[in-house]
C-alpha cells in the first residue's frame, strides 16, 4: 500500500511507529504497525524497543484471512505480554473469522477493528443510514441497529488522511519492493 510515512511516501514496509490516531481505546498511544504476518517474538521484541504500549496487527489492509494459526501466535503473544492488540480486518472476513476470533471476546487487551470501505461516502444526503443487519430474519442478532451517517460522521471521531503522516518506518532495509 502506498501511503505517507514521516520520511515520505512509501510503499509498504513490515514495522512502523506512531501514535494511534483512530479514535480506537488505544487512542492516542505509542504504537508498532505490523503489516501482514510477522515473528510473535520479534513483534514484542521490537514493541518492547520502541517503548509501544500497543500493536497493530493487520496494518495497510495486510490481513488476509489466511493462516489464522500465525496471526492466533501474534496475538496471544501480545496480550500475553500485556500490550493493547488490534486486529484490522475487513468486514468480509467477518463471518469466516467470527468463531475463531471470539476467543479473545472477553480480553480487555484486545480490539478487534472491523473495517468498512464506503467511497464517497460524504456525497450521500443528510438522512443516510448505516444499518448493522443480520443474515436473515431472526437469524444470529437479536435484531438490527440503524444509525444515521451524520451521527456516526461526528468531527470527534474523525482521522484525516494527514494524521498518519507522521509514522516512522523501523527499518527500511525490510521494506517490500515497490510495484
């Protein structure tokens, strides 16, 4: 993924430093951006290095639903220490993956990020609703949920794309060939 890193744009490189700006429970802390799946041990080696309270795993778009039992290392190894985990996955992998990750539902340390892509979304009109629906009628939800896109748009909880700018890549030696 080509994006704005501290030192200029970049394509994806495996670990990088910032401040969490998703207004996540993790807001706001030093934070590793781990891209794709990485050495448990290593993650917390370099987490640990680079004084971060927590890991975002999945980071660039890198979680692909494959070899969960890697990404499953990762994560007991980072709550285990403890340190904050984010897991970020797209909303398409939600139902493959919802068994597997609520092993974590109960664990403080851990916040699963369910990513949504909706482009252009601010061209919609004022009484656009997102609705949080379930497979089929009665199905796995006790119901639905309807939230207006003007609530969930609030500037409190908004990050501007210039916010994450400021990540700083760990080592440039590893970064991906850029395409």
């Amino acid at each position: 993924m080509k994006r704005n890193y501290s030192t200029g744009i970049k394509y994806t490189p495996i670990f990088f430093t910032g401040k969490e700006v998703e207004h996540t429970p993790a807001y706001g802390l030093k934070t590793l951006f781990v891209v794709d799946k990485q050495d448990a041990t290593e993650i917390v080696e370099y987490a640990r290095g680079y004084e971060c309270s927590h890991v975002y795993l999945g980071a660039n778009h890198s979680f692909n639903g494959v070899d969960l039992k890697k990404w499953q290392k990762m994560i007991d190894t980072i709550i285990d220490e403890p340190m904050w985990c984010t897991l970020d996955f797209d909303y398409t992998y939600f139902r493959d993956i919802r068994k597997w990750i609520a092993r974590w539902d109960k664990n403080t340390w851990f916040i699963p990020t369910i990513s949504i892509k909706l482009p252009h979304i601010t061209e919609m009109n004022y009484n656009t609703m997102i609705k949080l629906d379930d497979i089929n009628f009665k199905a796995t939800n006790p119901g639905i949920w309807s939230h207006s896109m003007n609530d969930l748009m609030q500037t409190k909880k908004f990050t501007h794309w210039g916010d994450y700018g400021q990540d700083e890549i760990i080592d440039e030696v590893n970064i991906r060939k850029e395409k």
